[in-house]
C-alpha cells in the first residue's frame, strides 16, 4: 500500500523571487498546495492551467525518505 510521494521543487520554476520551497505528498496533494502557493507567492491566477503546468512537473520522491521514519 504504500503510495509513490511526488514532490515539485520551486527552485526549478523561472521566478524573480528565487524562491526555494519544496513541496511533497499524493499527488493531489502537492498540485493543491502548490496551486495556492503560486497564487499566493508567486501572483499567478489559479486555472486549470496553471494545475496542469504543476500536475507536469512533479517528481518522484527518492522512496528513501520513507526509511527515516520506519520504526
Ligand atoms: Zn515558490
């Protein structure tokens, strides 16, 4: 059951800002946050467009990370 995390990383957007967050979780997850965040950081419009642009450009996150927190 375990699900592959995505994450999309700021630092690869073109941005004036040199904004460097990263953000991680499902899928849906991870387009939502970084659909406000865009909104929100970045003063962008929030449209399908803009979710299919981000929905694009997750990443797999490395399944390592999952080892820290293995009991
Ligand atoms: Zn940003």
């Amino acid at each position: 059951m375990t699900e592959t995390r995505k994450y999309i990383d700021c630092r690869e957007f073109p941005s004036e800002s040199n904004c460097s967050l990263k953000i991680s979780g499902t899928e849906n997850e991870v387009v939502t946050a970084a659909a406000m965040h865009a909104v929100a950081a970045h003063g962008h419009a929030d449209s399908k467009a803009l979710r299919e642009e981000l929905r694009s450009a997750l990443k797999d996150e490395p399944q390592t990370l999952v080892m820290e927190k293995s009991v």
